[in-house]
C-alpha cells in the first residue's frame, strides 16, 4: 500500500515532472474521460473541463489538483492506485485505467488501479474531505511538543501512530520503521512514554518519511508490483530475519490487527 512517501512521490512527478515523465501542473484539460464509473466517490467530473492545473498539493494520502477555478480534483490512491501523464495516443494501451484526463498538449493524465479501491473526488472544498485528519508530519507545525500532546490513551503505541487522526499518512510500514529507527517496543502503552522517548520517535518518524520519499524517488522504493529492488527498510517485512542494528532476529505480531515486526534487543 503506498505510504506518505509514495504519495508525495506522485506529487511531486505530477507538479515537476520525474524521470522524463512529464509535469501535469499547467495543463488545460480538454476532455474527461471516466472509465470506471466506480471511482468516482462525489462531484461532477465534467466540471474539470476546460480547466488549467495550477498545482498539485497532498494531504495524508489524498493528492489535490487546484484548478484555475474553484473546482479541485482530490485523488485517493489506496492499495495500487497511481496517476501518470502519458502520450495521448498511449492512453489506451495502459491497464487497468479508471480515469483519463486529456490535456490540451497532447497528453494524457492516467488514473490506473487494478485493485479498484482508489476513488476520486471533485470539489470546491478539498477540506472538508480532510476534517479528521492529524498533523501532516513533516509540516514546520509536526513538532515533537505537538506529537506529545496527541499520544493519549493505553493502546499500543504502533496502534496510536497508525491512527490517522493522531498523525496523518503514518501507515503500517512506516510507523514499524520509526519505532525501530527509535528504539521503542511497538507493544507499549502510549501513555508509558517518556519525553526522551517521544522526541526519538518525532525525530524518527521525519527521518523514516524523508528516507522514503527519497527511496522512491530514486526509484529504490519497494513496488508492490515487483519486489526486484532491495528493500529499503529496516523491519517492514523482515520478520524472522536479522536487525540490522544488532542481528537479533525480529520479531513479529499483531497490534491493532495489523502485523508488527519489532527487534526484541533494540526496541524496549
Ligand atoms: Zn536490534
């Protein structure tokens, strides 16, 4: 499932454009093109039409495209949702399309999700998708006195990252990678952490995120198409195999019914 980074990785292809794939950002769209009738959750799509893209922006896991108008078109990409800009001519040959935007230069923005979960949005209010959302954690505000005053409660502390309201576009992969990076068992209560503890883990969510997003930009990050790459984590997916902190062999679990992988000696 892509996290934080992945996303804010599609952000930034569409808005600069990334390994010769070119930026969407001022674009006019000429004509829209639902594929799958499915994928849209609210709005009219057709509002879109004729619209110039001025920016591209994220929020958790949502990418917004702002338009020259009030209409935005908010995309969530779930489990295998991605957006592309393609040749127009080659809009036809990509699989698994739910949304083709085509674009007054000849191209096409591609919505493509074979899982199906991916939805969008159209709207004047992109906010009001975003209501109960966290901080952003890499925003100037995500400080470690702010993150303290969002860890209430007894759950386990893995369950309280992966909250979205406590911190938002903090996910399964990433929150296990903090809490490694910070030494800290994810089993604990939430409430039994201490101040040291809790700017470890603040330092550590920022650096495991900016790791991510540059992983995945160097085109390192772990598709869940084809897991060629080296992985580029430390405990996602490694249970049973070596720290590679200290060697001892991770452990793994189940906190808030999703799977946990921790290492026994450097996560207390
Ligand atoms: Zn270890």
């Amino acid at each position: 499932m892509p996290e934080l980074p992945e996303v804010e990785t599609v952000r930034r292809r569409l808005l600069h454009g990334l390994h010769g794939e070119g930026a969407v950002r001022g674009a006019r769209i000429v004509i829209v093109d639902v594929v799958d009738p499915a994928v849209v959750r609210s709005g009219a799509l057709q509002r879109l039409v004729g619209r110039r893209v001025v920016d591209v922006t994220r929020r958790a896991k949502w990418i917004t495209l702002h338009t020259d108008a009030a209409v935005k078109l908010v995309v969530h990409l779930k489990m295998t949702g991605d957006l592309h800009v393609v040749d127009a001519a080659d809009a036809n040959s990509a699989r698994f399309v739910r949304l083709r935007l085509f674009l007054d230069d000849g191209r096409c923005l591609v919505f493509t999700d074979p899982r199906r979960f991916g939805h969008v949005d159209v709207t004047d209010d992109a906010n009001s998708l975003f209501a109960d959302l966290g901080p952003e954690p890499l925003d100037a505000a995500f400080t470690a006195a702010a993150l303290a005053a969002r860890l209430r409660g007894r759950r386990a502390i893995k369950a309280t990252l992966i909250d979205q309201r406590v911190v938002a576009g903090l996910g399964n992969i990433y929150a296990d990678e903090a809490l490694h990076r910070a030494g800290i068992d994810p089993r604990r209560s939430t409430l039994s952490l201490t101040t040291i503890e809790i700017h470890a883990l603040h330092r550590a969510i920022q650096e495991v995120l900016y790791g991510g997003i540059a992983a995945a930009e160097k085109e390192l990050a772990w598709r869940y198409e084809s897991r060629t790459a080296a992985s580029p984590f430390s405990v996602y997916e490694r249970a049973g195999l070596p720290c590679l902190r200290c060697g001892t062999t991770l452990a793994s679990t189940s906190v808030a019914g999703r799977l946990t992988v921790w290492c026994p000696h450097c996560q207390r």
